[in-house]
C-alpha cells in the first residue's frame, strides 16, 4: 500500500518507520527536515506531563519507553530522576507508564529514557531512509493530490489546518542549554505556576522552560532565559557556574487531547503538545494498525 506521511519530527518519523517495517510503501512529506521541527527542541524525558485523566496516555508512554529500551539508539541514555509534586498532590495518572517509580512525600523517582532529540532525530532519519522510506521537503496545503492510498497527517503545528481543525493552537516552549558539569539525574518540578527543568545529556543540560499560548515566533527571549537560568540553579545548584551555550524556542502543536483516528483515506496523529517524544513510539503502533486495517 502506499502511504504518505505529512511531517518529519517524532511523531511522523516513527509512524513511517512502523508502516515502512510493515511493507508499506511510505513517503515522507515535511516542510523542515527533522533538525529544523519542534521535536529538535525538546527536552526529551519521557514521561506525560499534566494530569490528563486519558488512559491512552499511559499506554503509549510505555510502549514508547520499551521501543527506546530495545533500540541502542545514540542519544538515549535511561535516567534516574525525580518530579517534584505540589504539597498533598496525589499521584500522577502517568505513574503507572514508568517502572519502579517510588514516591516520598511530594516527590516522584523513577528511571525513564532521557533522549538527546537532535541526534536521535538524525539516526531514526536514517532508519527509514534504510528501510526504503523516500523523504521530500516541501510545504503542504492539502492533504489530497498526494497519489497515495493513505495520508497520516503527522504534521504537528501543521496537521491542524491541513484537516480543517481550528482546535490547535502553539504553545511556545523556550529553553536554554548549558555545558553538563556532570549530572546523574534529571529533575522537574510542578510545584510552582510554570514548570521547571533540568535535563542532563552528557554535552549539555536543557533547562527550561516556559508554556506560552498563542506564541507565534521562535526567537529566544533574554529576559526568559535569564529567568530560566535563575530557577533551574536553584533546583540544581551545579549548575552555578555552566557555560550557557544557546537558548531555542520551539512552538508545541497542542489540543486538548491528541487526535488519533482514521477518517477516510486519512489517518490523523496530531496535537501532542509537548509529549511528542514520550507518546511517538506508542502512536505509531496504532497508526499502523489503523493503516493495515483499513
């Protein structure tokens, strides 16, 4: 069968690779190759954040954690960390998503994969491509005219015009590397009115971030990174003296809960929010599967 697939960040790779992997025959359409999409920004734990009570959540963070466990990818490294819960919060209903997470007080501790996303992004490019997937950067404005039998519009901020649905909306992410001095463990914290992070990869830290909704451009804020710089110190105190390295901005296509269906010769997997990373791997199983089913 041929299939198209609208969008080159996580969610639209891994989805090719599944469909690649089951015979199909699969195009990449995107308008960014994968280094220029939001998914490059990410901070890249794996865990659902929020308290969306959608069982679909838990179900494919886990399958995505198994895929990253069996996949001896660059940039994956599993961690150890802790999220730091507001006073009397009771467990998150991703928990369960997690293995041998422990809880103490206010703070959660689990092991989970930790995903350089520039460079993972690179090597699952190279994945597909292996597999036979051709890939084609150019912008889109229908998803029709594409001469496959299936489209899946996978095209995160994009996927919400290309299929009529007003619902997404960006939600502007920033945050700031800094040279690791050494970091073991990952650390966020939900306790304030934003959340704070501090993702260690081995070269660099990604600390963050801001949610900002309706956010539109990508250029880094100097006032927000020096915020961010202030609050992640304080939950890691390492981080003193770091080399700040960058700051980036991503726009995370969200909705109020992620679109998975087939409608017509259409499969629709948009509107991830930030969880594009942890939630890709689980998608793509079922994007497959409503694919094969037809």
């Amino acid at each position: 069968m041929r299939v198209t697939v609208a969008g080159a960040g996580i969610v639209g790779l891994s989805s090719a690779y599944r469909l690649a992997e089951a015979g199909h025959d699969v195009t990449v359409v995107a308008a960014a190759p994968p280094r220029e999409t939001t998914s490059a920004v990410a901070g890249g734990v794996l865990y659902p954040p929020g308290r969306s009570a959608d069982e679909r959540l838990v179900r494919w963070t886990a399958a995505s954690i198994e895929v990253f466990r069996g996949q001896d990818a660059p940039g994956v490294r599993f961690r150890r960390g802790r999220v730091l819960l507001a006073a009397g919060e009771p467990d998150p209903p991703w928990l369960p998503a997690v293995g041998h997470a422990a809880r103490d007080g206010d703070r959660v501790e689990f092991t989970t994969a930790v995903v350089d996303t520039p460079v993972y992004l690179g090597w699952l490019l190279a994945g597909v491509r292996a597999l036979g997937v051709q890939v084609e950067y150019r912008a889109l404005t229908s998803l029709s005219g594409l001469g496959a039998d299936v489209v899946v519009n996978a095209a995160g901020l994009g996927a919400g015009p290309l299929a009529g649905d007003g619902s997404m909306v960006p939600v502007g992410g920033q945050v700031v590397h800094v040279a690791d001095p050494g970091l073991a463990e990952f650390v966020v914290d939900e306790t304030g009115p934003g959340v704070a992070y501090v993702i260690p990869h081995g070269t660099h830290v990604v600390c963050g971030g801001t949610e900002e909704p309706g956010r539109g451009d990508t250029d880094p804020n100097p006032g927000v990174t020096a915020d961010i710089l202030r609050r992640c110190r304080e939950l890691e105190p390492r981080l003193a003296d770091a080399q700040v390295l960058r700051s980036l901005v991503g726009l995370r296509p969200f909705r109020q809960s992620v679109r998975l269906e087939r409608e017509a010769g259409v499969v629709h997997c948009y509107g991830h929010g930030g969880a594009g990373i942890t939630l890709a791997w689980g998608c793509a199983a079922d994007v497959a599967a409503l694919v094969t089913a037809g």
